[in-house]
C-alpha cells in the first residue's frame, strides 16, 4: 500500500528541478526498502538537469547514497532491517553472461540504465498517483526508497553515512579505474586530467597503490591544492600547459593518462600523453552520442590503448565493503572529499557547489 508522501527532488523534462512531494510502496519480492541517511551530489545529477542526458519522464535525482534497511520483500537473503548499506547504481542482474563471468559492471540484464526497478516499474509515485521514476534505478534525493536487493550493499555500522554515500558512485569510480580498469601498478607514472570528486578518489588510488609520479592537471588552483593533499606529485594548469608536451619532455610519457571530465576534446589529447604501450582511461562520462578522434598510425605503432571505464569496473558487493574497510583502518583519506552538508531542500544550491569546481563533494541529508 502507498505510504505518506514525502519530499523528493524531481526533474521533470518539461517543468525542470522541482521539490515535489512522492508516495513510496513497500518493498516487494527481491526488494528492500532504505531509510536514507546521506545523500552525495554527482556530475551524473547534473548531466541530467543540464540536458546533457536527456530524459523523456519525471525522475526522482539521486544515485549516491547510504542509509538504513527499514523492510525487506519476500526472498532477501543478503541484507535484514537495521543492516547499514550503500548503495550500489548499477544494480547487476547477477544472471547474464557478463555478471556470472564476474564483470557485473557491464551488466545486460540491468534495469538500471533505464531509471527503473528490475521489472521496469517504479515504487515511486506522486500525489495524484502517477508515476515519478527512480534516476539509475535508485531515486536516492528523498528520505525513503525501495531498490532491488543487489543494489544495497551491507557496510559496517561504524562507516559514516556521508562515507558510505560516496561509495556507492564517485569513489568507487574513481579508485576503481585505478585498481580495477588500469590495473596500475608500484611505480607506474599516471595524469589524471580533473580534479573533481571522481578525479581525487583516482588521485587517492594512484597513491594507495604506490604509483609514482602522479600528475594533477585542472584549471583550478583550489582543485590542484587539494589533489597535492590526495597525493599528486606534480600539478599543471590546464589553461597555460600543454599537458602532452610536458608529459612527454619531462617523464618521456606517462603510463596511465586518466581523463576525469567527460570533455571529448580532453581525450582526444590523452595518447600524446602516453609512453609506448601506455593506456589512457575514460573516466569521465561524455554527453550522449559524443565522438572523438586519434592518431591511429601512433596508437597501433606505439601499442597505446584505449580502455573506457563504467563504475570502475567495480563489482559493488565486493570493492564497496573493501573500500569502507580500507577507509576505517585509515588507509584513504576520504573525510577530506567532503565539503559542505545541506539538507535537501537546498539541493539546488548543492548543484551550484558542484559547479563551482571545489573538487570536494556536497552531501544531502533528508
């Protein structure tokens, strides 16, 4: 039966951001329902607010979140009431050929993609009963929500929601192209290009698994600090280097070039970056049909690559709860990743933070 409505942050494609009231249904088979404690603020939110990813239906924001499970439907094995869990956006469907051969970020049988629960519904509706859909099948900018069961992942009760929060995207990403997607390795010299909050936690685990020297390239003086604090050796202003000469006269080119922007013309430059046999990695996410262009005689010459990344090829129930672990034994400094705490119904004021390139994350709480 629906429940009270409740506050929610909506984008409709014709009225725009909005705070708007939504009932929530119980949890039903396969489901969980969450009782949302922090809530972070992603690029991903404001791709869709700036049309970048166009939508044709009103969605409740929010796909980086932590909370407490409040219910479970009929056949969850893995979470009860009272467990502490982050959530997990891209909720795998843990039967297609990609996840049963351990990739389950590249999940096909996922609802995810589509802002819908696994069977193409949604638990959300609003007070004249018609329906408001979850954004990357979770809808996490409210204080209630049901997901499917692979979607909620159990941490330790001492894990800061506001922690656990960004676990379940912008961390989880970023370190995750790092030690999941590049597979980098002691020693191995890397560029990050952005130093927003997915580019510092690719920053964060260039340090963690010692790779040496570490490049922080922004336009933003603020951003460059704070990625010296997560561990780049060497900073460059985007704006006055040329990024690719400088890797190549100084370190005769770098192993890992990681673009954390999503700007196509920023990757077009990553494999003049590289040394022979480097990778450059595609952090950031592109709007929609986006192209770019390469030198393929250098790439095919020089054994240079190409690897994009989604979620950094993170299994979530496994690399969430081993992050949450590296994070409480103080092996990632990931308190330094957030900024400001608004309650939701500054949300919009959340995304003007997140435009003003601090490289530090905002986080809800409902």
């Amino acid at each position: 039966m629906p429940s009270k409505l409740s506050p929610a942050i909506v984008f409709d494609p014709f009225s725009g951001l909005r705070s708007q009231d939504v009932s929530l249904r119980s949890a039903g088979p396969g489901e969980v329902e969450i009782d949302v404690r922090a809530a972070g603020v992603c690029h991903s939110d404001l791709h869709i607010v700036t049309g970048d990813w166009p939508t044709d239906r009103p969605l409740v924001l929010g796909h980086e979140a932590a909370g407490v499970v409040t219910a479970v439907g009929a056949g969850v094995t893995s979470v009860r009431p009272g467990d502490h869990v982050v959530l997990s956006w891209f909720a795998p469907c843990r039967r297609c050929r990609k996840c049963v051969a351990g990739m389950a970020w590249l999940c096909t049988g996922t609802k995810a993609v589509a802002n819908t629960l696994p069977d193409g519904t949604t638990p959300f509706t609003d007070a004249e009963g018609d329906p408001v859909w979850p954004y990357l099948g979770l809808g996490a900018f409210t204080d209630r929500l049901v997901v499917p069961e692979s979607a909620a992942v159990k941490v330790p009760e001492e894990l800061p929601f506001s922690i656990g929060a960004l676990l379940g995207c912008s961390i989880t990403t970023g370190i995750g192209a790092v030690m999941n997607t590049a597979r980098v390795r002691p020693g191995e010299s890397a560029v990050v290009v952005g130093t927003g909050g997915v580019g510092l936690s690719v920053v964060m685990g260039l340090r963690l698994v010692g790779a040496d020297p570490v490049v922080a390239v922004d336009l933003s003086p603020e951003r460059l600090a704070v990625a010296e604090r997560f561990g780049a050796t060497h900073t460059l202003d985007g704006a006055g280097t040329d990024v690719a000469a400088w890797c190549q006269e100084e370190l005769g080119g770098v192993d890992y070039a990681f673009e954390a922007i999503g700007s196509p013309k920023v990757v077009e430059t990553l494999p003049a970056m590289l040394t022979s046999g480097g990778a450059a990695v595609l952090v950031g996410m592109a709007p929609t049909g986006a192209t770019g262009s390469f030198n393929l005689f250098d790439l095919a010459d020089q054994g240079k690559r190409i690897l994009g990344c989604n979620y950094g090829s993170s299994v979530g129930e496994i690399d969430i709860p081993k992050l949450a672990r590296l994070y409480l034994a103080g092996r990632l400094p990931l308190d330094d990743l957030i900024g400001r705490t608004r309650p939701l119904r500054e949300t919009a004021e959340a995304f003007d933070d997140l435009r003003s390139n601090t490289g530090v994350r905002t986080i809800l709480t409902p």
